[in-house]
C-alpha cells in the first residue's frame, strides 16, 4: 500500500489497459477504467469482470462515462496511437487542468510524425503533466507474478519523480528516463523490429534474430540522435530492452501479425508497428537517416513486396564495417 493512495483514471480497456488498471489496484491506487460505450470488450469487462487475461478486482470501478475517469489525480491513456489526437482534442474542449497524464502506449503520428507527448502537449492545458510508462512487459507474465523493470519519462522532473515513487510495486521496478524523445521513438520503433521478427520467423529465417536486434538497434539509434535525442537510449529498456518481449514471445501482438501477414493467414488484434511503419520511414526521409530493415517491413506491409526477396536484399547491400 502507497503512503498515499491515489484516484487514478485507466482510459483504455485493452488488454494493456486492464494490465494496468488491476496493476495499480493491486499496490492499493483507487481506479477507475473507462472503456466506450458500445464497446463488446467492455460490455464483457462489466458484466463478467473478466476478460481473457485476468480479472477484474470488485475494488476496482469500471465505467463509460469519460467525465469519470478524468476526475481523477492521474489519468492513464492506453489506446491506439493514431487515435490520440482525437482524444486529447476531446480533453481539451473539457478544461482539464493540473492533472497528470500518462501514456502507456507506443506509436508515432502517421501525418505529422509527432510523438504521443507532442500530441498531448499540442492540445491540452499547459498546467497538466504528460508522462510515458515504457518497457518490457505482458499480461500475461504480469498476472501470473513475473515482474519485469519499466521506465517513466517526462519533460518535468517532479512529474518523473512523484510517478515512479507513487507506481513502484513487487512487480515493476521503474526507471527514470532522461531522453523523452528517444524513449518516445524507441519505444515506438521496437513494434516495426518486432514485425520485422514476425517475418523472419514466417518465412524460416528465425535463425536472424540475432542479427536483426542487433542492426536493427543501430539504425533506431541513428534516428534518435538525428531528432536531437541520445543515441544511448535505444539500448536501454525503450528499445533493445523490450526486444525479448517483442521478438521472441508468442504473446506479442507485433510479432505475430509480422508472421501472419508473410503466411498470408489473417490477424485482427491491434500491431501499432503497422502504423509506425509508415510514420517512421517519412520521418527517416526527412531527417536523411539510412533505415534498411524498417524500410523492408515497409515495403512489404505497404508496398506488396515479397518478403523473402525483400529480406535478402538486405544482404546485397555494400559492405561496410560494423560501427560507422
């Protein structure tokens, strides 16, 4: 139990949304989570307090009243990234002021290539903190007790600060970040390499995860120093922190979509990589940084490419030494 509990507002009944709703019950926060009204996975959530990852506490409120979920001290966001726009617009024309806001997604815009803070901080009053929760992480190992390290950044130190003591429990440690904008892209570019695993693991290439974590790191860390942030950043847990459970696991929605679309087998549930995909490799155009493994999982996603050509093509580019 935190010395203080908080009233904390969940927007998002997702499967990451819920993770973090019961997680933040559990260390003793009041919550309340917010899923649309209409929704079938809240409707589900409200009347069997389940869903099919975990349960939901009696101590924790559900609700599809917005203004509910606002109300709160800090309000978590967890929705799809190209719907954050909206959203924060909706928050705007409400007058929310002196909240904390926490984005516990990834994703990056796909017209204005901003990243999830800049959205935020682009629409809502001034006097409101912004905040990411970032890193490696599933449902499922969290329900089960697995506990796993994260990291919380901010562009106001307190807010780091207040957050990390307020969210730490057995099951996540936190991190303080210190580069938003390369935890925002890192984060963000983990999905593509994570579809990017999917593909070699659909076309019996799985063998090249090695070399693809490691590449691809490279060339995330070549983007974040080309935005101003530190190259650092996409070895830590943003990033390459995240890869085991992006690349290798069987829960990951990145990776499997990533195989089912090579296999030509339909996949539903969300993959933010498809999105990023196409925002990262503008931005990468814009800022004259060289991305070959994104751009493959671009061209094959949004360009009809055949994936074991365009794969191979990656060994027909020009030799060169490994750190340049």
């Amino acid at each position: 139990m935190k010395e203080r509990a908080l009233n904390v507002g969940v927007i998002g009944c997702g499967r990451w949304g819920s993770c973090i709703a019961w997680y933040l019950d559990s260390i003793g926060h009041n919550v309340t989570m917010y899923g649309r009204e209409g929704s079938k996975r809240m409707a589900t959530l409200m009347a069997e307090r389940k869903n099919e990852y975990l349960a939901i506490p009696e101590s924790m409120e559900l609700t599809t009243d917005i203004d509910k979920a606002l109300s709160g001290d800090v309000i978590i966001i967890s929705i799809n990234a190209q719907n954050l726009d909206s959203l924060a617009k909706d928050i705007a024309a409400r007058n929310i002021m002196d909240k904390t806001f926490v984005l516990c997604m990834k994703g990056l815009e796909i017209e204005g290539h901003r990243t999830l803070t800049q959205i935020m901080r682009d629409n809502i009053d001034s006097s409101n903190d912004v905040a990411v929760w970032i890193g490696p992480g599933h449902v499922e190992e969290f329900y089960k007790g697995v506990p796993n390290c994260m990291v919380i950044d901010s562009d106001r130190e307190r807010t780091k600060d207040f957050l990390i003591k307020a969210f730490s429990g057995d099951l996540i440690r936190f991190y303080y970040g210190n580069d938003l904008i390369g935890n925002e892209l890192g984060a963000a570019t983990k999905n593509v390499i994570g579809i990017a695993a999917g593909m070699l693991d659909g076309c019996g290439l799985t063998s090249l995860k090695g070399a693809l974590m490691s590449r691809g790191t490279r060339e995330v860390a070549r983007l974040i120093l080309a935005m101003g942030g530190n190259e650092l950043s996409a070895y830590g847990l943003c990033h390459l922190g995240d890869y085991e459970a992006t690349v290798f696991s069987s829960h990951s929605h990145n990776r499997k979509f990533g195989e089912c679309f090579v296999k030509g087998e339909e996949y539903t549930s969300l993959a933010e990589g498809y999105y990023t995909a196409k925002a990262i490799i503008e931005l990468a155009k814009d800022k004259g940084v060289e991305m070959p493994i994104c751009n493959v999982v671009y061209t094959i996603l949004y360009e009809n490419r055949d994936a074991k050509e365009a794969i191979g093509s990656l060994f027909d580019r020009s030799l060169k030494e490994e750190f340049y």
